[in-house]
C-alpha cells in the first residue's frame, strides 16, 4: 500500500533531431544486470515518435533509442526493475 519509490529511475531530454541518448549509473545500487529490465516511456506526446527499445550496454550504463529523430524535445522517463 502506499507510493512506490524507486532508486533506479529518471529522465532524461532528447533534443530536437536527436534518436538515442545514454544514461549511465554509477554505484554498486545502479548495477544492471543481464536480467535487469529497463522500461522507458516518453512524458508527453509527440505524433508517430515512440521508444523502440532499450539496449543494456554494459553494468552500468544503457542507450534509450527512438523510432526516429526527436522532432522536438523530449522527456524520457525509465525505470530499471530486477
């Protein structure tokens, strides 16, 4: 019960004409594993613009890449989940 809060999320702002962009976590709490799971979602609406995937790069860092280039900017929000 109650509101959740999570220690492995954010946002971040693709800029115009912009397609993926890194994130990267530093700290034994932010260690993504294979098995992590990475949900990212875009905060807004922008026509035929969508998050087409999450490609896990190392333990710490991952790409957040969309369908296209931005055509504006963009608040992406993830979640990292294991």
């Amino acid at each position: 019960n109650g509101r959740a809060v999570f220690n492995r999320s954010g946002k971040v702002t693709f800029s115009t004409g912009q397609k993926s962009i890194s994130v990267t976590r530093t700290g034994s709490q932010n260690y993504i594993s294979p098995d992590t799971i990475i949900v990212a979602t875009i905060q807004g609406f922008a026509e035929g613009t969508w998050v087409a995937g999450v490609i896990r790069n190392s333990d710490q860092k991952f790409t957040i890449r969309l369908n296209r280039t931005a055509p504006k900017a963009l608040v992406v929000g993830w979640v990292a989940i294991n």
